[in-house]
C-alpha cells in the first residue's frame, strides 16, 4: 500500500461516517418530537454534509481518478463504503438517535481535536473547522442524556435501552489498521488508544450524572471501515443514489 | 494571455456590493468570507473562506461572484475555498455588527466565547438593548443563529452564534 492509498482510506472513511451520519439525521426532519429539535437534528445533519463534501473531494483528488465528491458518494456499492456501524445502524426513538449522537459526538470531539496537530494540511483545515460544529453537537446530546436519564422512569427507561443496544457498536469508532499505521508513522493520522481513553472517562461521567448504568459487556461489533455492513446500509444507499442510478449523470 | 484593467484593489471593491444570500444587509466582504483575489495570466482567482462547512449559500455566492465581475467585462474568473485558517466570527467587521443588529439580529460576542458552548453569556436585545434576554432554542433559521427572547421587551430575536 503506498502513502496516496493510505490516505484516501483514511479520508474515505472520515468522509462515509459523516454521510451517513447525516443521512440518518435528516431522516428526523419534519418529525423531531418539538420544533427546537427539529432546528437543531437538521443543522447537525447539514454540518455534516458540509463535512463529508470536504473530506470525499479531498479523497478523490488524493485517489488521483479525477473522481468529485458526487462520484464517491452516489456512484459506490455498500460494500465500497467505509463508515462505521453505529453510523448506519436505523434512528429508532429519540432516545436512540440521541444516545447514538452521544458516543459519535464524544468520539469525533477528542479525534478531531487531535487530528488538528496532523501533518497533512486538509486534514487540519477540516479538523479545525469540524471541531467548532462538534462542539455543539457534543454540548447538545450531552444535555439531552442528562435530561432523559434524568427525566421520567419511561424517559430514563428509553435511555438506557438504547445505551445497552448501542454500547457494542461503538468500539468500532476507535479501531485501526495498516493504513492508519502507515500514516500515523508520518504523523498525519491520529494516535487513537488516548482517543478512547478520554472518550471513556467523558462517556462514563456523563452516564452516572445521567442515573445510567454503564454497559460492561465488552463484546464489540466491527466491519464497516472494511465494507461489511448491517441490513440497513444497502437501504440508505437505495434511496441516496436513486437518482444519480435512474439518471446518470442528472444535473439541476 | 488575459490583460485585466482592473487592479487586485479594485477587484475586491467592486465585489463588496455581493450580499450574504442569508443576510442581505451585510455583504460578504464584511462578513470576512471575502479573503483576497489573485490576478494571474489565466485570469482572476477570488479567495472565499466558508462560513460554515454546510452553508448551503456557498454556491449561490460563488456564481453572484462570477456574474459580476463578468458584469465588469472580468472573465476567467475562478472561486477558490480556502479553509485554512478556518473561519470565525471575529472575521466580521464593526460595520457588519452594527448592520446585523439594526436588522434584529444579535451580531456575535467575542469567538472565545465558544469555549463555553452555551454558557452564561448575556445577549443583548438588538432591539431595546436590554441584557435580560433568554435562550429559547440552540438552532435557528440557519446553521450559524440561535433563537432568544427579551425579557424587557418581549420581542424575540436571533443571535448569530460566535464561531
């Protein structure tokens, strides 16, 4: 594997996780349980499209295939996609998708945070701009894990389903392979085990200040940064790409 | 070769009419998306720094750019982002701020504000200037207001969040 492979692994993934995310965001759109929340699940999502288009530009012009961010997001097959599970994996109830935007938020706070020491000057361009929008991600599901935790026995009830699905997914966030070596090796990817360290401590405050028991299974789903995917990603895609797949090459 | 009668000065004069297509009142000069123009023999590169990374007005500011410089008979005009430094608030000029609250909107406090998410700063009423004001949603019309009301005067208005 050479340096522009690593790197387009890398951005490719990065990128997928914030598309995904942001498909899955949207979904709530017209449908947040209160009109504030609506405002705020929507501008997370657009965040992150913003994000994506950045990072996805940036992988095709490392590929060197002259590929745009369209090409990578509309024209790849699920298992071409590089997210993570936690970010595909269905909203279910408010709960959930708040719960799901806890530990991704935590986790790209500390990543992102890191990632704007990296060698590579996008990647730290990006970083320093993702991390602004983050924060407020982060500050919002953290006082929303607190609210329903601490809210009503159906609330905190909710809550705590929905950590206990979603604890097994969110190992994947922090793991790496050989590209991730190659390139943390030249200083451009992040050192990932201090990552998870501080998004453990943070996780773990927050779950006993929200009166939520911490998971302890340590069992942990991987898969999607290799292509192998849950059920529900060969749906997103399905409705995602149908345009671009019945029309090729439709512009507006 | 592309001979342009227009000074890199000019150029950027000329550009300060294009409005910010969200906040028609401040241009995207006083914002401070408007960076820097490069005249080269291939013609002219405008430099934008992007507000947001989703703001969904890029592209619209991209072809008003285009349009009118070609307005001024200035072809070959190329929009680059730059995202490095990233953007922040603290790029909007007084002239901005002030326009931004005689149109209703809470311009932005200082961006080291943003260390504190949302914490205890007071937000004045653009409108009676009064400093009892309360948050009523996190997320507004678009990715960069919040909504509050004023205590004293009842009237509730946006604040452009410091980035």
């Amino acid at each position: 594997m050479t340096t522009e492979q690593a790197l387009y692994k890398y951005c490719l993934r990065l990128g997928d996780n914030a598309l995904i995310q942001s498909y899955r965001l949207s979904e709530w759109c017209s449908n947040a349980p209160l009109l504030e929340e609506d405002l705020a699940l929507t501008n997370f999502a657009l965040d992150m499209i913003g994000r994506a288009q950045l990072l996805l530009s940036y992988a095709g012009v490392v590929e060197g295939m002259g590929k745009t961010d369209d090409d990578l997001a509309y024209r790849r097959g699920e298992r071409q996609f590089t997210n993570t599970l936690i970010s595909e994996l269905p909203n279910g109830d408010f709960a959930f998708t708040i719960a799901r935007l806890f530990f991704t938020s935590v986790y790209e706070y500390y990543f992102f945070t890191e990632l704007q020491n990296s060698a590579d000057t996008t990647l730290k361009a990006v970083a320093a701009k993702t991390l602004k929008e983050v924060k407020y991600h982060k500050a919002h599901a953290t006082d929303w894990m607190l609210r329903l935790g601490g809210g009503t026995e159906e609330s905190n009830t909710r809550v705590q389903a929905a950590v206990n699905a979603l604890w097994m997914y969110t190992g994947e966030q922090f793991e790496t392979d050989k590209a991730d070596a190659m390139l943390q090796d030249i200083n451009i990817a992040v050192d990932m085990p201090p990552v998870k360290d501080k998004w453990n401590v943070y996780v773990q405050e927050v779950l006993l200040d929200a009166g939520i028991s911490v998971p302890v299974a340590d069992y942990m789903q991987t898969g999607g940064r290799n292509g192998v995917h849950t059920e529900y990603l060969g749906h997103i895609l399905s409705e995602m790409q149908y345009l671009q797949r019945a029309y090729p090459d439709a512009t507006w | 070769m592309v001979k342009t009668a227009y000074s890199k000065e000019d150029i950027l004069h000329i550009l300060r009419v294009i409005p910010d297509p969200e906040i028609p009142v401040v241009n995207i000069y006083e914002m401070g998306m408007l960076r820097d123009v490069l005249l080269t023999d291939e013609g002219c590169e405008v430099i934008l720094t992007p507000t947001y990374t989703g703001c969904p007005a890029m592209g619209l500011i991209e072809q008003d750019i285009k349009m009118t410089l070609n307005n001024h008979h200035i072809h070959n005009v190329s929009v680059k982002m730059v995202h490095d430094p990233a953007w922040t608030t603290d790029w909007m000029t007084d002239v901005a701020k002030d326009k931004l609250r005689k149109y209703g909107i809470a311009p932005p406090l200082h961006s080291s504000c943003a260390l504190d998410v949302f914490g205890h700063n007071i937000i004045q009423c653009p409108q009676c200037h009064s400093g009892d004001t309360v948050l009523l949603s996190r997320f507004g019309s678009t990715a960069c207001k919040a909504l509050y009301q004023c205590n004293s005067c009842r009237e509730p208005f946006e604040y452009f969040k410091c980035h």
